[in-house]
DNA sequence: TAGATACCTTATAG
DNA sequence: ACTATAAGGTATC
C-alpha cells in the first residue's frame, strides 16, 4: 500500500477527523480496531478508520486514515490525497462558513465544542439506503446495519492480508430478497431499500442527477425513491450532492428549533426548513445543523435545558 | 391537504 | 424482572 500524509493545518479551520466520521454524516468508515463509534475514542482521537473506494478505473480500493496531530496519514493501493479533500471536504473554509453561520450562542458553542469537524461527501447510493435505514433509528444501530450490508453483501478486495468488503452494488440489493435484508436488522426499511435500489438499477432513477439541480428540486426529485421523505432527501443532498444549504429536520433540530428557534416552527417541513435555513445561515446552513446535531446529541442535558 | 397510526427491532428509562 | 417509550421517519389511510 502506498502511504502519504496531508498537513491539515493547510485548510483554514483544521480538521477533526474523528468527529467528522462520527458524527452521524457517514456510516461508510469502520474501525479496524473492531471499536464501532466511541464516544470519545478510546484511543484518543488518533484511531484508524477505514472504508473502501471505487478509483477512476472503476476498482474497488481500500482506504485507512488516522489523525495524528496536525497530520491526517493515509494507506491505499492509490493516490488517495484527492479523494480524502473531496470526501472530507477539507477545502471548505471553516472560519468563512462558521462566520456565515447564525450569530447565536447555542451555535457558537457547538462550534467551539469541535472545531475541525466538517461536512463529508460520501457516494450517493450508500447514502441513499444508509439514511433510508436512519428512520427511528440510532445512530449507534444505523452504522451496525451498514456494517452487516457490506459484510454479507459488498464486494471483497484483499490487500496485505486484510479484507476489505465495499457497498453493495444497487443490483445486487435489489436482487437480495426482503427477509434476508430483514434478517440483517433493516426491520420494515427492508422493502424500501430493495425498490429503491431496484429503481436505480434499472435506471428508472438516478439519484445523481439531484447534485446538478437546485436544493429544493433536489429535495423534492429524491423524494420519489421509497421509504425516502423530506428528512432523508435533505440527508442525501447534504451528505453526498454538495447541496451545503439543506437542513434535515430531524428529532435533534427539531428540539433545538423549539428550544432557540420557536418562530421558525411553522408546522409543515417546507416552511419550517426555509425558515430555520435563513436562520442558521442560508447556503451553508447545514454546516450549523451538523455541528448543532452532534452538540446536543452529546450534551449532557436537553436542548431545552440549554435555552 | 392536514392529521393519525402502523411499522421492525433494540436499548434504556421507569 | 417487566412494560413503556423512544430511536437522525415514512407510507398509508
């Protein structure tokens, strides 16, 4: 494996890497230390993650990095600076967004709390059924599950011994019946991630196109894939098509909007979502929620104790 | 069109 | 122990 080091103190605002990959944006990263996500990592900070990558030849790659420092280190069989800016948006100017964000102290408060962290962009078909199999979920429950969907159904890759296993292809969930992918702990998501994945495989939809429409057809356009509502379609438009103003109005948001942001709620999720995106702060207003969902997901006591 | 309810399964609160 | 409730909601009526 070819071996590299990025300085993070390159990109203005740093980098938290650990935060970044667990702070419920992603479930394509594993541990190899077999630790799932801890909170924090025992580790302290400095833990392996690993994941797989489809590089331009179109073959399956591992990839492992680790944070050490101001040094994020890389191994993979490919060059895999460029990959890692794109997937860990390192390029996003932190100190630019946090200025654009809600001059608020429950915002700035979970910025302080970390620093570093930044939105991913991960490939849209695993986002599309991980945030499909999110509903009333934990997040804890949602990495297992895509754990058991790349064990038992994504393609193998073997480099220096180790066992890579990348994301199930969409014909081959499609073609996974809905007791097996039941039997993987997708309870009732189960027959929503199979037609979904069947409409993108037969080409009846492809969620790609949504990263060249504008945030709120691309909301509506991802809507159309089963067991896909408002709340996922934002996931997927903020997690892997670059659309940086979605806000997913999920429990936690939806907590921090009747603790802070009361006026924002004008009980359907169109109104609600386009006020509190002004709110947060407009076309990069989910680098707000983002930092807010992980705030409070870890506070040690309600949003509206925080008030 | 807005509101209520069922839904797999697990972890945690009471 | 044992039940109720909630977990990054969606589909259906």
């Amino acid at each position: 494996m070819d071996s590299g080091r990025i300085s993070v103190g390159d990109f203005p605002g740093g980098l938290d890497l650990q935060a970044t990959i667990e702070s419920g944006q992603t479930y394509l990263w594993w541990r190899p230390d077999g630790e799932t996500y801890a909170e924090p990592a025992p580790s302290g900070g400095d833990a392996w993650y690993a994941t797989t990558h489809e590089t331009d030849d179109g073959q399956l790659r591992p990839l492992r990095v680790r944070q050490r420092g101001s040094a994020l280190e890389w191994e993979a069989p490919f060059d895999a600076a460029p990959v890692l800016e794109r997937r860990l948006r390192l390029t996003d100017d932190l100190p630019a967004i946090r200025a654009a964000s809600a001059d608020d102290p429950v915002v700035e408060r979970a910025y302080d709390a970390f620093w570093g962290m930044r939105l991913v962009e991960e490939p849209v078909f695993p986002t599309l059924v991980t945030f499909i199999c999110s509903a009333q979920m934990r997040v804890e429950r949602i990495f297992r599950m895509q754990m058991a969907l790349r064990r038992e159904l994504g393609p193998a890759v073997t480099v220096d011994g180790t066992t890579y296993h990348g994301y199930p292809s969409p014909t081959t969930v499609a073609a996974t019946s809905e007791a097996e992918l039941r039997d993987l702990g997708l309870g009732y998501r189960a027959p929503y991630v199979r037609e979904t994945a069947r409409m993108v495989a037969e080409g009846e939809v492809d969620p790609g196109a949504a990263r060249s429409q504008s945030y709120e057809t691309a909301r509506d356009f991802l809507t159309q894939f089963v067991g896909v509502g408002d709340k996922v379609a934002d996931c997927v438009c903020l997690f892997a098509l670059d659309h940086l103003e979605a806000v997913p109005l999920d429990t936690w948001i939806r907590k921090a909007i009747a603790a802070f942001y009361p006026d924002c709620d004008h009980g359907n999720y169109a109104d609600t979502s386009r006020a509190i995106r002004d709110r947060l702060g407009g076309d990069v207003a989910g680098y707000a929620q983002t930092y807010l969902f992980h705030y409070l997901r870890h506070a040690d006591e309600e949003p509206a104790a925080l008030a």
